[in-house]
C-alpha cells in the first residue's frame, strides 16, 4: 500500500481562518491521489503533535 506521512501543515496565525488550511489539505489529497498514495496520515505521531503555532 502506496502512503505519505507528514507530522503538521501549519498556516500563520495572521492567515488563520481564511480557509488556507482547508484549501492546502484538499490540495495535497489532490495530489496525492494523482500520484498513487491510498493513505495519508497528518498529525498522527503524537510525540510531535501541538495545537497552534507556538509565539
């Protein structure tokens, strides 16, 4: 099974809630699927996960 891991997708908080986020996650599934990945994990290893990006 073809897969792609990533740890975070960040967007500025001077950018937050303008749908950057939702716009580079569908994006990257675009893309993925085109490239042949069937599973896509973003945030899953908990030791690196965070909510926001620190000041």
């Amino acid at each position: 099974m073809n897969y792609w891991r990533d740890k975070v997708l960040l967007v500025d908080s001077d950018h937050r809630g303008k749908g950057i986020g939702t716009m580079l996650l569908k994006l990257a599934e675009a893309d993925l699927k085109e490239n042949g990945i069937e599973v896509m994990q973003l945030a899953g290893d908990p030791f690196h996960y965070f909510s926001g990006i620190p000041d």
